[in-house]
C-alpha cells in the first residue's frame, strides 16, 4: 500500500511540474505576442515621422510620448504590453564615431584602441589595441569584426569591454581626458549601430552636394542660396582637397572668408552636404539628444550643450542655423556642420510584454526607407531586469485598453 501512495504521489508531482511547463511555455509565447503587437503600434507612430518626410523630429512628437516612459501598460485582454520608442538620432552612432568623440567619453585608452581595432579593416593592433591574435587566444576564439558593428551589445566581444562597463555608469576618473560626457548615464545608453536623419533643407528639398562634378557654379550658387563668386570659390577649392572633394562640411567653412560671412555660414549648415543621397548617417538630432551625447562631440562645450537643450523652441529647432544665436566660432560651427541634424529616420523600441507572470523583453530597430517604417533588426536584451536597466518605473501609473 504505502508503494502504491509513492507511485502516485511521484506521478502526482510529475503532472504537476508537467503542468507548469506547459503554462509557462505558454505564456512566455503570448509575452511574446504582446511584444510584438508593442512593435506594431510603434511602427503606426513612427508613420507620422515618415509622412512628415524630413520635418523637424521632437520630443514632443506622439512616437516619444507613447507609453510615457514604460509607465503606461497597454491591455491586450488579459496580456499586456509596456513600451518605449526613442531617437536614434539622439545617439552617437558607434560605426561613424570619431576617436576624438571616443575620448569624450568614458573609455579608457585600451578600450578605444580596441573597439577602433575591431571596427577596422587590417592586422596591425594599437598600442593597447587587440586583433585576431588576442581574439584566436581566448577560450572560446574568434577574429576581430573589422566591419560595422550589426549590435551595441557587440562591444562586449571587445577587449576592455565588460558588461559592467556596458551596461552601467563608470568612475569618470577612467577616461582618457580624466572627466567625461557620460556622467551618470551608461555607455549603452548613448551609443548606438544605426543612426539616420533626412539630408534636407528648411524647405523640405534635397541637399546641394558640394562635391557633384556635375554641378556648375551657376547652378551652386541658385541652388545653395549663395553669391556667384562665393559658389565660385567652394568649387576651385574643391580642387585642391585630397581626391578632388570635401569630406567634412567645416572643410567648406575653411574656405577664405566663409565663415565671416553669416548668411553663407547658414546656407553650408542648412542647405549642403558632401555626399549624395537623400540620408545622412550619424549626424545627432538637436531636437532630442541630451546634454551628455552633445557634449561628445568635439567643440561642443558642456555650457554649450546646456544652452542647446535648453534653448529647444516649441515645435523643436527646424534648422541648424539656428545655433549660430548660440554660437560662431569656427570650430563649434564646423561641430555643428559636420556632427548635428534636426531630424532623424531611425528609431530604437524598448517593449516588455506580459502574460500571467511571464514577461518576454525586446528590443526592435526600425528605420524610415522610402517613407515607410522597416523593421531592421529584433533582438533580446541580455538584461536580468529590463526595467531598472532602462531607468523605467518598477510599476506603471497608467492603463490603456486595446482592442483584440
């Protein structure tokens, strides 16, 4: 008898531990369900970006207001969703970003000889740098990545990256230049792999692209708003630039008497670009980047970085030149030229949806092409505690019904 109550009590027990995997099982796929409707309502706010087809993009837009913060939990029935949608654009774009930017920030002299190793192309390492011969050592070996990083959570694969020096704020006394831009914020939180803005002018159109060959002095000159003989001047000193072309916008501002004049200042910020296409990679929104990512770039001081967030106007800055009530001397204005926008085709989702107990966290990347909003990339976030490692509320303050 007492062999028979073993027998079902250990069947009991299996059934219920059978029982619990497969409630799990399911919850963790409507988590995921609900995440994934999370994607769906960002990609219909971010459509309003797209229609607005290089308007100035702001935090005052209904794709950053939506879920306030992952305050807000939206129900789906019984399942739920809690998002965030923010600016790629208020990032600093790890596969455009200078070692000069790189000092400004917390890193040390290992960690930027390092992640500039990884990201390019040759055998031969930095001083503190590593390549596959470090790489081919380790336990688990593989080779250095010498192309764009696809992930910020690739830094990790990166000697003298760590996950807490990722994914949490670091002692500014490590950085090369012994203070940094980062304060309390972490590097995650200020980096990015893909960062896009509109290259166009007030008025919507295209950019005039200084380096065309196609492009006559005349034609510069009515397209970029500038005199004949100023037109006249970019295009022969054009010429002298290594491969016949500029490759920085402060190049063009360099040119003898450019830069004391105002309104040709406004038209080079506002008005070109030095390559064609109608995106710009890596350029920071005015709009929506904070102090710490404004401060990163060279000639852009923190009391500078202070006077732009706080000088926003209502409806957002709708174009660079509007910096130059900030500031005119030539190396802010070349930061501005050659590191700033004030829109952005890019954005990052933050989502964790629930089911029951469950929570399946997510984050997707999606981008404008051709005026539609894209999926480019969904992965899952290597955090234990998505919500305090997004410096969200532990618990919402506000419930929205959807409909099934």
């Amino acid at each position: 008898m007492a062999l028979v109550v073993t027998i079902v009590a250990v069947y009991a027990q299996n059934q219920t531990v059978a029982f619990k995997s497969v409630v799990a099982r399911t919850e963790t796929r409507r988590a995921e369900a609900a995440a994934m409707a999370g994607v769906q309502r960002a990609l219909a706010d971010i459509q309003a970006v797209a229609d607005a087809a290089g308007q100035p993009v702001t935090l005052e837009d209904a794709w950053a207001t939506l879920g306030n913060n992952g305050a807000e939990e939206f129900m789906l029935g019984t399942d739920s969703f809690r998002i965030q949608i923010i600016d790629n654009a208020a990032k600093i774009d790890l596969n455009t970003i200078t070692e000069a930017q790189l000092e400004n920030l917390n890193l040390t002299q290992e960690q930027i000889d390092s992640f500039l190793d990884w990201r390019d192309v040759g055998q031969s390492n930095r001083a503190l740098g590593a390549k596959d011969d470090y790489y081919n050592g380790l336990t688990k070996p593989y080779n250095a990545h010498e192309n764009q990083l696809q992930s910020v959570y690739e830094l990790l694969d990166i000697k003298g990256f760590t996950p807490q020096n990722v994914f949490y704020p670091v002692d500014n006394t490590s950085s090369t230049s012994g203070s940094s831009a980062l304060n309390d914020l972490a590097l995650v939180e200020v980096v990015t792999t893909l960062n896009y803005s509109a290259a166009t002018t007030p008025e919507g159109d295209g950019r005039v692209n200084v380096n065309n060959p196609q492009l006559n002095a005349q034609n510069f000159s009515q397209q970029a708003q500038i005199p004949l003989q100023t037109a006249q001047q970019i295009i022969a000193q054009r010429g002298t630039q290594p491969n016949g072309a500029f490759t920085a916008l402060s190049q063009v501002l360099a040119v003898p008497g450019i830069i004391n004049n105002q309104a040709v200042v406004r038209s080079v910020l506002d008005r070109m670009s030095v390559a064609p296409g109608e995106q710009l990679i890596g350029k920071i929104n005015i709009n929506t980047a904070p102090e710490t990512v404004l401060q990163a770039i060279p000639g852009i001081s923190q009391d500078i970085a202070t006077q732009i967030v706080d000088n926003r106007p209502t409806g957002g800055y709708t174009q660079l030149s509007e910096l130059l009530s900030i500031g005119s001397d030539q190396a802010f204005v070349g930061a501005v030229a050659d590191s700033l926008n004030v829109n952005s085709q890019c954005f990052q989702v933050r989502i964790i949806g629930k089911s029951g107990r469950t929570e399946y966290g997510i984050e997707a990347l999606i981008q404008i092409d051709q005026g539609i909003p894209k999926i480019i990339r969904i992965e899952r976030p290597p955090y234990a505690d998505l919500a305090a490692q997004w410096i969200w509320d532990e618990a919402t303050t506000q419930t929205t019904l959807l409909d099934n």
